[in-house]
C-alpha cells in the first residue's frame, strides 16, 4: 500500500460539492455529547474546505443501529455542535440519500455544510453495497475522508464510494499516514515499541510485525502473563490464552533469531481481587500466588523500561500496562506514559485504551502523535492494508 496519497490540499475545491467523511462516533450520555474530541479534531478539513470555497456535505456513522432508523442514534446533537464550532448553521439532513439529503444537496453553497443523517441508518452501509456507494456519491464532485478510526473497514462511505469520485485525505487522515507510515518505514532509532493490553491473541500480528521493524519490544499488561506461562511461570488466577503458548514461544524465538530486545515484566503487582482495596503483593514475575492475580507491571520494571525508553528515538504505545483504570494498579502506565512524555523521541500512542490513559493520566500534550484509531491503527502497525486509505489517491 503506497502511503503517499493525495490530501485535500492537493486539489482544487472551490465551487465543488464534497462528500466528507468524518468519525463524529461520539460518546452519548442522555442524548448531550460526552467527549467532543472526535468532532474537533474534523475542523481543520471542515475550515479549509468551505474557506476554499467548497460546499461540503460531511457524513458519519454513530453507534450501531444496525441498518434501522433509530432517533438515539441520530446525528442531531453533532450538527447543533458543529453550527456552534463554526459559527455558522450546519443543517441535519431527514435520511441519509433520500430525498431531504438530496434536496439539501442540491441547494447547497460554496462555503455552506450540511450534514447527512447516521449512515448506519442504512443497512447498505457496512455491506459496501455499490448502488449506495453510487448514491452517495451522486451527491458530490469530490470524496474526501477524514476518518481514519473507520479507514479498516470497507463500508460504502470509507472505501466503496471512492469508485465513482475522485478520493483524498483529510488532514487528520493524512497526518495518520505520515507519523505512522513515518515509524514503520523509516524510524530514527533506536524504535522502541511498548505493548500491552489484555488479550495476547490480538496483538501477535502486531508484534510478529514489529520484530522487523524495532530494536526493542516492551511487554506489558493482561498479555503478559500468556508469555510468562509459556516459559514454566506461575502466574496464578491471572489472564491467560493457553491456546497461544507455542505461538508465544515462536514469537520470542524469532526475537532473539533478529537480535530484538524483547522485555517482560520482572516484577509483578497482584491482587486478591479487581477492586482498589484489595489485599495487593509485589512479587517476581512466574511467582504469583495461586489465589492472586497479575494486575500491574511491578517498581523494578518499571525502572527497566523507563532506562529503555529514555534512550529511544522512536517510541510506539499500544495497550496499558495493568488495569489502570483502578487508580492502585495504575502505577505502571502511568510510569510508562511519563517516560515516553519525557523522552526525546518520537512518540506515537496507538489508539484505544493506550490514548485514553495517556489522557488520563494528563501526558497527552507531551507526546508527538496520538492516534484518533483504535482498531484501525493497530492494523495499519501490523502492516495490514487498509480499505479507507488504499482507496484514496496516490501523488
């Protein structure tokens, strides 16, 4: 997949209408928008467009409605939102192709945006269905998408609609593809890639794919304790894949075979229970009591990790270290969010539970790149092609 696509600011816009897809899936609590983050981070690309003179039609999915029209899904609270953001009226379309979107359309401005309703609303949607890529498209002269956290799935709105108009990125899709694209092909080292998260099978092709690329490789979190297993560890009533153990083994073969510094836990924080009061141990990693279980990365690992880090050049983060939504097993991503918000490299946090730690924990301004993809960036690591940024433009 080339990564050299053609943005918005490559084109002419002026007196086009414009299909702009954004990832306005925003987190709702009794119909109010609980975190806004996902629509501004759209407004670079809404600003350039209708500045430049272009009439843009912006388009999203929110939740899953699963191909019906339900009103808790509705786009409403995103359009009051954005009229607010740009200072000027951001009109909600009745459906989605039918014929208010159709008509609103039509009559659009340079300069003027109007927004289609949920696209989910329509089962066609997430089947990619050609005669609704068609009629999406019919609305337009230019597709733009700016949704990377949707870019690996091959919906009609993130890849179908690109056969029938001509297809670049948004900003925030294009820097996506650079800082990442960036740290996979051509990464100042030492690359240093910091994995965690719960579930070990998730994050073997990320893995599999990093030992290529990095000098070291951090490991952290539930996933831990399947590699801790797979080396005669006990690790008590913590997360473990049996299924995974030879995989794992493979894994850290094909580690030492390259020459990767591959990195486990050497200490472990454990617990009786998930819950704060818990009666909690410091005990070295494989030697976790048969009642406990592995919550955190230990003191001593987190003093490893934060030397490695210190050095690095290029940090990649996916996956909390612990539980860290409990405030007393949080100290491991929290020690390894301020060191790669301390160290002088380029630093990239992939998505998902990483990001939403990083801002929790209040580092979010130190680091280089926060990735707005959960699912989709972690693809784009493991060096999967996707749907939403292979279908845009090569420059």
């Amino acid at each position: 997949m080339s990564l050299c696509k053609k943005s918005v600011a490559d084109v002419a816009v002026s007196g086009k209408k414009v299909l702009l897809r954004c990832d306005f899936n925003v987190p709702l609590q009794n119909g109010a928008i609980a975190d806004e983050t996902r629509i501004t981070a759209a407004l670079p690309t809404i600003r350039h467009l209708l500045s430049h003179g272009a009439a843009v039609i912006l388009c999203s999915h929110l939740g899953r409605p699963k191909g019906q029209v339900d009103p808790k899904y509705s786009l409403r609270p995103v359009a009051v939102r954005l009229s607010e953001l740009l200072g000027q009226p951001v009109e909600l379309a009745g459906d989605v192709t039918g014929e208010s979107a159709r008509a609103m359309a039509a009559a659009l401005q340079p300069g003027q945006a109007m927004l289609l309703e949920n696209l989910r609303f329509r089962p066609e949607e997430e089947k990619n269905d050609p005669g609704f890529c068609r009629e999406l498209a019919s609305l337009a002269d230019l597709y733009v998408n700016d949704a990377f956290g949707a870019a690996h799935r091959a919906h009609a709105s993130t890849a179908g609609v690109a056969a029938f108009l001509p297809a670049v990125a948004g900003f925030l899709m294009q820097r996506e593809i650079d800082v990442m694209g960036r740290a996979l092909e051509h990464p100042d080292r030492p690359f240093v890639a910091i994995l965690g998260g719960a579930k070990v099978a998730d994050k073997l092709a990320l893995i599999e794919n990093l030992l290529d690329r990095c000098d070291s490789v951090l490991i952290g979190g539930g996933m831990s304790y399947t590699f801790s297993r797979a080396m005669g560890g006990s690790i008590g009533r913590s997360l473990c894949d049996e299924t995974k153990l030879g995989t794992v083994r493979a894994v850290m073969d094909k580690a030492r075979e390259k020459g990767v510094q591959l990195l486990l836990p050497v200490d472990i924080v454990c617990g009786r229970s998930f819950d704060n009061d818990t009666e909690r141990l410091t005990v070295p990693a494989g030697q976790i009591p048969d009642d406990f279980e592995g919550f955190d990365i230990g003191p001593e690992t987190r003093r490893i990790y934060a030397e490695v880090i210190a050095g690095a050049k290029t940090v990649v983060w996916n996956g909390p270290m612990g539980a860290f939504e409990l405030p007393v097993f949080a100290e491991g991503t929290r020690a390894v969010a301020r060191a790669v918000a301390e160290s002088q490299a380029v630093s990239i946090i992939g998505g998902g539970d990483s990001a939403s730690a990083v801002e929790q924990l209040g580092f979010a301004d130190k680091v280089t790149h926060i990735s707005t993809g959960g699912g989709a960036s972690l693809e784009f690591l493991e060096g999967r092609e996707l749907p939403g940024v292979a279908c845009l433009l090569d420059k």
